[in-house]
C-alpha cells in the first residue's frame, strides 16, 4: 500500500504500537545492509547498530522517534543529501555516539544536546566545521577521534567542553588547545618501531611504512599495487605475516625483489587475483590461505608446490582449474590441507590428509545462486535439489532449461530476476514436486510456471503489479492453499476466477480484501488500516491514489512525492480538513488552478517543499501556518517574499534553494511570532530587525572548495572561475557548451564525478585540457564522457561504472592517459 511506509514512521514517531524492537527488527527483513538492536524489558530500543545502510530521510524519522534510544553505532553507513535532522533533538538520552568510515555525521546530531561520549574513527575525515559542532556537546565527557585524515586546523573551540574528563586524538594531540594537552592521549606509535599495519585504498599509505624492519604483520585492502608497492613491501625485512583483500596488481612487475621477504611464514589472500607469481620466490613459506571469488589453475599449483617449507594450505575458492595436483606430494613439511571440493584431485598420498566443507553436488538440497545464470549449471540434473533461490539474474533459455531439470524442487525463490522475451517455459512442466513460488520485485514469472499443476503456496510481493490476467493463471493452481500478495499496483479488476481454489486456507491481498468474490471475503486477509482512522499518509507518483483518502478528517499528516497535481488533487487536500503537515518532495502543480478551496485547511501548521516549483501561491490562503521550509533545486523571488509575510503566525522559516532571486525581504519584519530564521545565502538581505535572528550555514563561494550541482547546468554558473574549487559532483544533468566552457574554468579541479549525466552532441571539448590538475574522474550511468576528457594528461584515477558500455574506442582513450595508477571498470553492458 503506498501509504504503509507511513505508518511504520507513525509508530516510530507517536509510538502507537506496543514494541519498537520487534517492529524494527522486521523492518530490518526488507533492507539492505544490516541493523542490531539492545532493548529494555519495555520493548524500548536502548542502542542502535547500523551497518553498511544508505540513509535516507525515513531511517532519520525513524531514529528520532527511538526517545529512550542512550546509544548509536554507524558503520559504513553514508546519508542522503538535503536531509532534514532537525527531528533528532528529540534524542534526549543518547548518551553515545560512534562512528566508523562513515561520511561525518556530526551535522545530524548537532542538536542532540545529551551527548556525553564520541567516538570517529575509521576511513574519513574531520574538518574545522567538525570541530565547530563537536565544541557545542556541552556534556561531552570523553572524546576519541581516529581517523584517516584530520584536516582540521583549529581545534581551539574544544575548550569550551568543560565536562571533558578523556581525549584521544591519533596524531594530533599536538594540536589541541594548552588547556588540554594534558588530557590528551594518542595510542600512535612511533613508524619505526612498529609491529603491525593496516593500508587501505591508496598504496601511496604504505610509503610511510617503508624500511620499517620491525614490522611483523601488515594488511592491504582494496589496494591496486605497482612498482612502487612492491618495492616498499621488499623493504619490509621483518615481514611474518600479510594479508590481501580485494586488491589488485599492476601488469608486468617486477617481483624478484620479494626474495628479501627471508622472515615471511604466512600469506593470506582473500577475493585477490593469484598473487602467487609475485611470491614464487619466497622460499620461508609455512602457511597460505587462498579464498573467495578468485580461482586457481596448474600453474598456481605449481608455485605452491615449490614453497618447501609449507605446513599449512587452505583453499576455498570459486573454481578450481587445476586439473593436476600430484605436484603437492613434494610438500613433505604438510600437515593441514584443506580444499575446497578439490580433496578428490590430490594425490593418493595427501587424501586421508586433505579435509573439505564440501558437499558433493549430487546431493545438496539447497543453493542459492545470484548475478550470474552461468551459476546454475553447476546444478543441472542434481534431481536432489530441493531448494533454490535466485537474485539478481536474467534468465534466458538456457536458465530455464537448467531449472527444468531439477525434479526433485519442492521451492523457488526470485529476488530482482528478469526473464528474456519469448522464452518456451513448457519444459517446467516437469516440476512435479514444486510446492512453493515466491517472487519478490520480480516482473511476473506466473505465465513461466503456469504449466506446474503441484504448486501449494504462491507469495507474490514488492514494487511489480498483477493484472487480471496473472489472477486467471493463478486460479489454474489447482492444488494452492496458500496465496499472499503485497505488491506496489493491483491492476486487476476480476477477482471471482479465485473462487476455483477449493483447497485455498490462507489469503492475504494488501489492500485488496474488497475485490475478491463474496466466497473468499471471510477468508482474505490484509495488513491494511482502515482510511478513515489513519492518522499520515504517504502518496508517491499517481494523483489518483489521492483519492482513497478524500475527507479522511483524521488524516494529520501526508507526504506527496513526484506528483503532478490537477485541479482535482487540490480539491482532495481541501477535503483533509485535519491536517496538520504537508511534506512535497519534486511535485508540480498544473496552470491555472483554484486553490481557494485550500483555506479549509484551518489546522495546517507546517508545509514543507522539497524541489518543488513554488506552492505557496497555493496556500497563501492558509492563515494557520507557523513553520514554512522551503528547499532544494527551486527558487524564490519578491512574490514568493510577499506570500510569507501574509502567513502571519508564523514562528519558524527555513529557506535553503538554489537561487533567491528576490530583492526585497523587507516584507518579512511583518512577521511578528518569527522565532527562527534560517535564509542560506540570504541573511545579508533580511530588514536590520531581523538579522540578529537569522542564521546561515553558507560559505563564500570564492573560498569553497567543494561542490554538488544537481538537475539544472545553469547551477553551474555560480561556480565559474572559482579556482579553489577541487572537487566537483554533478547530477541529472545535460551538458550543453556552456557547462563545458564552466568546467574549463575551475583550473584547480582534482577530482569529478558524473552521475547519470548526459551530454549534447557535437561539443567542443579542447579547453578541458586546461584541467591540469585533474586526478581523478568518475562516472555513474553516463554516456561515455571519455572522448570528453582525452586531452586531459593529469588523470591518474578512472573509475567507470554504472548502466553504460565502453567499447574498443573507449579503451584506445583509456591507453592514453599516460598518468593513469588506477582503472576501475564496472559496467552492465
């Protein structure tokens, strides 16, 4: 139901439900990423854990309803852009807060004012602007910063946390004010006498590792390695153990220097292409670990047979391409060998040595198979399998073929699959023992499996839709007892062919209970509330699902998002007469609309607009209103001005847009409740009665070095010839010749990134050669902008991925960036 997101925010925020723990931990079932929660006996969350989630403006709602929440973890975690925190002063017993590699938080939290411990660490940054916020947690008692860079400079301001009693700062105690050095504490060690280390992303981190003779154990991650990494690991004398993960080696090194690795007993390598030609020559060798999405041929077995003293081999990986390992008898030091469905290829002597995991494919019951369909062939025929779930695959001919020989399948699970047009689905008629199909974001698999007469229990749910003809093949199940269905659109009219399930137990039809014959309606089942007692809403793309909530006068609370609203959509709002808020978020409204009808709305106390063409000649008739926001990709002008100050209850105006085209803000001293002020870039033109209340997060543009420019190329413009600027992201964006004449312009660019841009033909690209500081490009869903920027020399970071292509043009540019350390190609196509 559209409006069900919604209602799990009403729960969180007016706490209507019994217990905060059990409703989130299922709502941690639909997300990706991960959530672990502490609870009271009350069921009231206590701390909060979150790991790897893309945080958007519900996951803030929804912490800022957890009011007895006393601790928070982020963990990998980045939010949005253009979020509202102002909710989360209501956080008025967290008591910790931690993060790790995680985008700074510090502006989210910057209300919450019970903060007592802080804890930043991991791969990040933190800046003056940080150090601003963390000086304003008055009951601050312990703070400890460990992070990658600390580019703040002015740690002055921390003076003021007068409840300070623990300080630890990696590396930059020194820093700090007189008054806390004392206090200060750092666990750094001096390089040289250090014993274990960890690089991550950049190789140039090792640099400062070099000679370090005490060094006993390091770990590199996502790492791509030249020459100058391996000459730095050479000089690591002292080296007993290292550990590779995701990383990656430059072609045509030089690993003879390795050799002096004399002290090297145990190497581990983890989703790494083979690094075992680059250590062939360590002869010291006692222990080595192979493992994850990486294989192994003979020649690998080959290197590990010459390592003599080897005591220790494991191996799991993806496949296994040796065919011949009778070289591993000559490893007389063995005495643990592990491999991975490989114990059948070694020779007769190391058998009863070798252990596996491993159960034999004949007789595995279960598989889970995602990205690849070329998965599944290691399946094909293995009449046990009586379990399968699928993700992220498309399924061409051969995938159905595969899955048609698996008769002994009693469950199919679809996760983001899509099938190929026109494929012959007629085989799967021999799924005899197939009891359950459940299908999730998936464009409709009924018609495949139409022919598969033993299907008991169908569950069909997230963002597809079911017309009337899926309910006709649903109805030829003959033998279903069970059948959910949760999906974003029913576009079915016919429900009555449902009344031929004779065995049918169990019905559940999200908002969908109303349409089934009059045989089924005792049994169906929804999760739905009635409208006439919901108390918010939530109504994305369709004007039409307005409709539902006409004259629904409990309604306190709606969020429209991408709507286009008519005449029709303003006389449903007018219908709401106890709202309270309205939240739009990139709607528009069409010409020439009455809105007069809007002044019924006499309880509405906050509208919020979100890139959203003005709506406040809409409600310029509301006399109610006490908080206005008004942000993102839009602006406001005189009119806009003069709109306001009509609003003549109003306490709280926040304006954040992309241009205040406006002159006059005189009109705002009208405002005589205004109590917070806060106009971006603006507070130098509100009336002298009002600029000791105004309040701005804005910085010189002159001076800024980094910038986010989304939707419109003339956003653009205000960046023009600002030569600071270093960093640059742009978004939904078409690039005509004047955005490549801007671009030309920012001489002290390192680094762009392209997000599903596009740009117009027959450009003029050759002033981009004036970047000349440009390190790093990336794209995301763009059409090639290589040919773009192939005179620019500097480039020494390429990453391209996304829903594109490159072909062997693109690669001929590629091969001429001379500078280039690092190439990463992820790509659909």
């Amino acid at each position: 139901m559209k409006y069900i997101r919604g209602l799990v925010h009403s729960f969180f925020v007016l706490g209507a439900l019994a217990s905060q723990c059990s409703e989130v931990k299922e709502f941690n079932k639909n997300i990706e990423g991960d959530i672990d929660l502490t609870c009271n006996r009350n069921g009231n969350i206590t701390k909060f854990n979150l790991t790897r989630l893309s945080l958007n403006q519900e996951y803030v709602n929804i912490l800022s309803g957890l009011s007895r929440l006393e601790e928070i973890e982020f963990t990998e975690c980045d939010f949005e852009d253009d979020l509202d925190y102002s909710s989360l002063k209501n956080l008025k017993n967290l008591k910790k807060l931690t993060t790790n590699r995680v985008g700074s938080t510090l502006n989210a939290f910057k209300n919450v004012e019970s903060l007592r411990s802080l804890v930043l660490y991991g791969n990040t940054s933190i800046d003056d602007e940080d150090i601003e916020i963390i000086s304003g947690f008055n009951e601050l008692e312990s703070l400890k910063i460990d992070v990658h860079f600390i580019d703040a400079e002015d740690f002055s301001p921390l003076k003021n946390l007068k409840n300070l009693s623990e300080l630890e700062i990696e590396d930059g105690c020194d820093k700090v004010p007189e008054e806390l050095k004392s206090l200060c504490s750092s666990n750094s060690v001096p390089t040289e006498t250090i014993s274990e280390a960890y690089v991550e992303y950049e190789e140039s981190s090792l640099e400062e590792f070099e000679n370090v003779t005490s060094l006993g154990k390091i770990k590199l991650m996502r790492i791509s390695l030249s020459q100058r990494g391996i000459d730095i690991l050479s000089s690591l004398s002292g080296l007993e153990e290292i550990e590779f993960t995701e990383c990656d080696f430059e072609d045509d090194l030089d690993y003879s220097s390795l050799r002096n690795l004399k002290n090297l007993k145990k190497l581990t390598t983890n989703r790494v292409g083979s690094t075992l030609n680059a250590f062939k020559n360590v002869k010291f060798l006692r222990s080595l670990v192979l493992y994850g999405n990486t294989s192994i041929n003979d020649e690998d077995v080959e290197i590990i047979s010459g390592f003599n003293e080897l005591e220790s081999l494991k191996i799991d990986v993806r496949s296994i391409y040796a065919e011949d390992f009778s070289t591993l008898k000559n490893l007389k030091n063995l005495s643990e060998l592990e491999i991975e469905d490989g114990c059948d290829k070694v020779p007769e002597e190391l058998k009863s040595l070798c252990s596996s995991n491993s159960v034999s494919t004949e007789t595995i019951s279960e598989a889970y198979v995602e990205y690849e369909e070329s998965s599944l062939e290691e399946f094909e025929n293995v009449t046990s399998l009586e379990k399968i779930k699928l993700m992220r695959i498309s399924l061409s001919q051969r995938g159905i073929d595969i899955l048609s020989s698996l008769s002994g399948l009693e469950e199919i699970e679809f996760t983001e699959c899509d099938f190929e047009d026109d494929l012959d689905y007629s085989s799967l008629k021999n799924l005899n023992n197939l009891k359950k199909l459940t299908t999730n974001r998936v464009g409709s698999t009924l018609n495949a499996f139409k022919n598969v007469k033993s299907l008991r229990s169908l569950v069909l749910d997230g963002n597809t839709s079911i017309d009337d003809e899926d309910i006709e093949i649903i109805s030829e199940f003959n033998e279903l007892e069970s059948l959910k269905i949760d999906v974003h659109f029913i576009d079915a009219e016919d429900f009555s062919p449902l009344k031929n399930l004779k065995n049918l137990s169990e019905l559940e039809i999200e908002d969908g209970c109303d349409k089934v014959p009059e045989e089924l309606k005792s049994l169906c089942s929804s999760n739905s509330v009635p409208t006439e007692s919901i108390s918010e809403a939530y109504v994305e793309y369709e004007e039409s699902s307005l409709e539902e909530f006409e004259n629904v006068t409990s309604l306190g609370k709606i969020k429209l998002m991408r709507i286009s609203l008519s005449q029709r959509g303003i006389d449903i709002l007018s219908s709401l007469s106890g709202l309270e808020e309205i939240e739009f978020t990139e709607c528009d409204f069409e010409d020439d609309l009455d809105y007069s009808s809007l002044r019924n709305l006499k309880n509405l106390k906050k509208l919020t607009t979100n890139r959203v063409g003005s709506t406040l000649n809409a409600f310029k008739n509301v006399e109610s209103l006490r908080s206005l926001e008004l942000y993102g990709n839009t602006s406001i002008n005189d009119e806009d001005i003069e709109i306001i100050s009509g609003f003549s209850e109003l306490e709280s105006l926040k304006i954040d847009v992309r241009s205040i085209d406006a002159e006059d803000l005189s009109p705002l001293k009208n405002l005589k409740n205004l109590s917070e002020l806060e106009i971006e870039d603006g507070c130098d033109k509100v009336p002298e009665e009002l600029k000791s209340l105004c309040s701005s997060n804005s910085v010189s543009t002159e001076t800024i070095s980094e910038a986010y420019v989304e939707y419109e190329e003339s956003s653009l413009e205000e960046f023009e010839n600002v030569t600071s600027l270093e960093k640059l992201k742009l978004m939904r964006i078409s690039l005509s010749q004047r955005g490549i004449d801007i671009l030309s312009s920012l001489s002290g660019l390192e680094e762009i990134e392209f997000t599903e841009c596009d740009f117009e033909d027959d450009l003029d690209y050759s002033s981009l050669r004036n970047l000349k500081n440009l390190k790093k490009l990336t794209t995301n869903s763009v059409g090639s902008t290589l040919n773009a920027f192939k005179n620019v020399k500097s480039l020494r970071s390429l990453v391209l991925y996304g829903n594109t292509s490159i072909d062997d043009e693109d690669v001929e540019i590629i091969s001429g960036f001379n500078e280039l350390e690092s190439l990463k190609i992820d790509h659909k196509c």
